[in-house]
C-alpha cells in the first residue's frame, strides 16, 4: 500500500467509525422518542462523550494541523472551502454542549426533552454528514490530486500519531478509544449495535 493510501484510508476510516457512533446516537434517540427503546444513560453518555472527544483529541487536531495546511501549501483554490471546515470543527463543540442538557433534562424527567434530544441527534447526524461529505469530495480529490511523495511521507505519521508517547495510558489514547469504541459497539442495543435488542 502507497503511503498515500495509507493516509486515505486512515482518514476515511476514522470517518466511519465517528459517523457509525453519530448514526447509532441518532437511530437510539428516534427509538427512545418513539418510545419502542427504554434509555440507558451510561450508553448515551457514553456515545457523547466518544463524539465529543474522539474528534476533538485526534481527528480535528490532524486536519487542522497537518492535512489542511498541506493542501493550502499546493494550492489556493480549496481556500475557502478549508476555511468553512475549520470554522465546522470550531462549532461541533456547541452542538455537543446542546446534546449534552437536552439529555441531563431527558434523563431528569423534562417534560418534551426525549422529542428534543431526537431532534438535536438529527441535526447534529445531518452536519456531521455535511461536512465529512465537503471533506471527501473536496478536500481528499484535491489532495490526491495535487500532494507529493514527501507530502504524504510528512502527513503520514500524523495520522498514525494517537496518543502522546509521554501520557500513553491517558484516557484520550488511541488504544483507550479503540476499546472504549468495541464496548460502546457492545452496548448499542441491536440493529445499530451488537448489544441485546430492547
Ligand atoms: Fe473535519
Ligand atoms: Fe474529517
């Protein structure tokens, strides 16, 4: 496998496994609204706190920081386009704190909060979709298209990069996340997840 595809493809597969997370979220919060789930709070703060942070430690960080300079580097044209992304990877940060107190009034009994929670957990899939979709058919064509051997050869290991080698054992360690992912996967009531049907 060329270092270019090994970059390709760690980005795309960290974008499914966010996007499966956001999908099983949404898929839950329209059941528990529907009323045909009974909710589990360690599983949905759980998958909000893997939203929140998994983005914010790993994937937003390497975008930011390596993959979006070196396509500014080889070209102006995606200028704008970046600039968006970045100012989307600034605002994912609300929706989550809206997630957040809808479900903390969803799990105190609100009245009108497991409709609303439903609602947010839509929105949020939907821009989440949006912009991972600008991502692939804008900002990785053009990568591919434009970046060199020693571009991918530098962006390499910032993708593989996970956890600091000084704090490996942390929480936002990538081997952490990893397994935090499969319990999450674990516990997701079937058919977006493995666990037991409700
Ligand atoms: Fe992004
Ligand atoms: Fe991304």
């Amino acid at each position: 496998m060329s270092t270019r595809q090994q970059v390709v493809g760690a980005i795309l597969g960290e974008h499914r496994a966010l996007s499966a997370v956001i999908e099983a979220l949404r898929h839950v919060a329209q059941a528990l609204e529907q009323g045909s789930l009974k909710p589990d709070y360690v599983m949905l703060w759980s998958l909000i706190y893997y939203i929140d942070q998994y983005p914010e430690t790993h994937h937003h960080p390497m975008e930011e920081q390596a993959l979006f300079p070196a396509v500014r580097a080889r070209t102006p044209d995606l200028d704008e386009v970046l600039d968006e992304l970045g100012r989307q990877h600034g605002a994912s940060r609300a929706h989550l704190d809206e997630l957040r107190a809808l479900l903390g009034n969803m799990e105190a009994g609100i009245p009108g909060a497991r409709s609303a929670f439903a609602a947010k957990a839509s929105s949020y899939a939907g821009f989440h979709q949006r912009h991972m979709l600008l991502e692939e058919s804008r900002v990785l064509p053009t990568a591919i298209e434009l970046l060199r051997e020693q571009d991918w050869e530098a962006l390499l290991p910032r993708v593989q990069q996970r956890a600091d080698p000084l704090d490996g054992h942390a929480v936002n360690s990538d081997p952490w996340f990893r397994e935090f992912f499969r319990r999450l996967v674990a516990i997701v009531p079937q058919p977006w997840g493995l666990g037991a049907p409700r």
